[in-house]
C-alpha cells in the first residue's frame, strides 16, 4: 500500500505542480517540499503516512511566516495522521483518486452550453459557456501517461446539469489524444461524488494541514 502511495502521490505532484506551473520542488527524507512562494503558501509538504513525522517537523521548524506552510499527507486512518500533525492545523481531507482514462464515460455538452478546449503540449483547459459567460471549467496537466485533473469548478446556480461531466469527459479526451492513459486528481469532499459516478477509484485519503494562525483576541 504505502509503496503504492508513493508512487501514486509522486506522480500526482508532479502534474499538479505543472497544472499551476509550481516548477521549484525537490525530495528531501522522503517528503516533497513545492516552494511555491505565494504569501499564503510559501510551500507544501508532501508525504505518505510513513513519513508524516519528518514532514510536519519539516512546517514546524521551517522560516516561513505562520499559515504559510503546507502539509499534503497520504493515509488509509485520518485520526492516526491527526495525532501526529498534532498541533499544526488539519484543514480537511481530500481523496486521492485514479483511473484508466478509456474507463470515464463520455458525456455530451448539455444545450445551450458551448465547450472550448484550449491544448498546448502537457497542459489542457477546458470552458464550458453560455451566453459569453463561463458555466464550468476544469484543466488537466499530461506528463508522458499520466494526466492529472486540477480545479474543476461548476459556477453554483448551474449545478447539477451534467456540466462537471462533460468538462472532465473533454479534459479526458484531449488527454488521451495526447497520448496519457491513466487519469489521477486529488477531489474535495465536494466532488467525490462527481469522480466516483465517473468510474475514478480512491487510493487513499489526503490530511491537507497548514501550520497554525495565531489565535485571534
Ligand atoms: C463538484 C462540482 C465540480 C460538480 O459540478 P456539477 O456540474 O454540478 O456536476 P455534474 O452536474 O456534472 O454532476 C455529475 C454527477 O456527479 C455526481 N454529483 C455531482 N455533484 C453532486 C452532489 N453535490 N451530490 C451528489 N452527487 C453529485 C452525480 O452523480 C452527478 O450526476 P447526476 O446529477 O445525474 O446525479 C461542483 O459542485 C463544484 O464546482 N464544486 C466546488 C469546487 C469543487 O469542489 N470542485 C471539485 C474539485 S476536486
């Protein structure tokens, strides 16, 4: 399982950081450390359960400014990570999801939505329309067989039309016609449901945790 995980949570990171262009990262004891260099999120750590310890010591006694360090940690029991994260903040838990992407149904665009895709070698971004305005949106990094999906997002009102699907059938398609053949993302509790009707199978849980705000008054 761990070994698995690994693997899977590497090659994850690695599309995830093309998808948001996150270029600067590098192995250090068995966790990745993205130096993403936002103000909110100067960098994240990432890491299977068995290197939890070294990775939140790593957020723990970095430089950067309280909130602005990251944790990504892969685990089958959310409790056990907790304990050892204890006392950085557990933010929520995400499901690190993968697929063989000839496996996802195709949908259609429902009416009177149009769809663009807009492929350039290794990234695909996909927008759903009406009336000039985007409905749903969604982007895929491919990296050799890999495609890792990254923020898809249905404007509210519009939920629940069949949208979520046709922009990840789309990504899909355009990834496959770029030669991937296996499909990974990382899904909020939100759209767990969307992955799972898609076929998408978990392979652990994700524990995102940050280093502690000050406490306010
Ligand atoms: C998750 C999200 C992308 C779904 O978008 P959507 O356009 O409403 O999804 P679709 O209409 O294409 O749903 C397709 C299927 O997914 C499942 N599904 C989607 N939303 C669901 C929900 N809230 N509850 C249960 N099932 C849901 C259903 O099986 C649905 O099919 P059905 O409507 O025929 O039952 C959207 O709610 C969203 O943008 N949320 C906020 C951002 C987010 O969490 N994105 C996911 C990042 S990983």
């Amino acid at each position: 399982m761990s070994r698995m995980c690994d693997d899977v949570l590497r090659r994850w990171q690695r599309g995830w950081s093309a998808a948001r262009e996150w270029t600067d990262y590098a192995e250090v004891d068995g966790v990745i450390v993205v130096r993403i260099g936002e103000p909110d999120r100067r960098v994240e750590y990432l890491a299977t359960e068995q290197h939890a310890t070294t990775a939140a010591r790593m957020a723990r006694s970095d430089a950067n400014p309280a909130g602005s360090s990251w944790l990504k940690i892969t685990t089958t029991s959310r409790p056990r990570v907790a304990a050892v994260l204890h006392p950085l903040d557990l933010i929520r838990t995400e499901r690190l999801l993968t697929i063989s992407l000839s496996d996802q149904p195709s949908s259609q665009v429902p009416s009177p939505y149009e769809l663009e895709v807009t492929a350039t070698p290794g990234l695909i971004n996909v927008e759903l329309r009406t009336d000039g305005e985007v409905a749903a949106s969604g982007r895929m990094a491919v990296r050799g067989a890999d495609a890792v999906a990254d923020v898809i997002y249905t404007v509210p009102p519009q939920g629940r039309r069949g949208l979520a699907r046709a922009v990840m059938s789309a990504l899909a398609d355009a990834a496959l016609d770029q030669g991937a053949t296996t499909g990974l993302l990382s899904a909020s509790p939100e759209g767990v449901p969307l992955y799972e009707s898609l076929n998408w199978s978990p392979v652990a849980d994700l524990v995102v945790g940050r280093t502690r705000l000050p406490s306010v008054g």
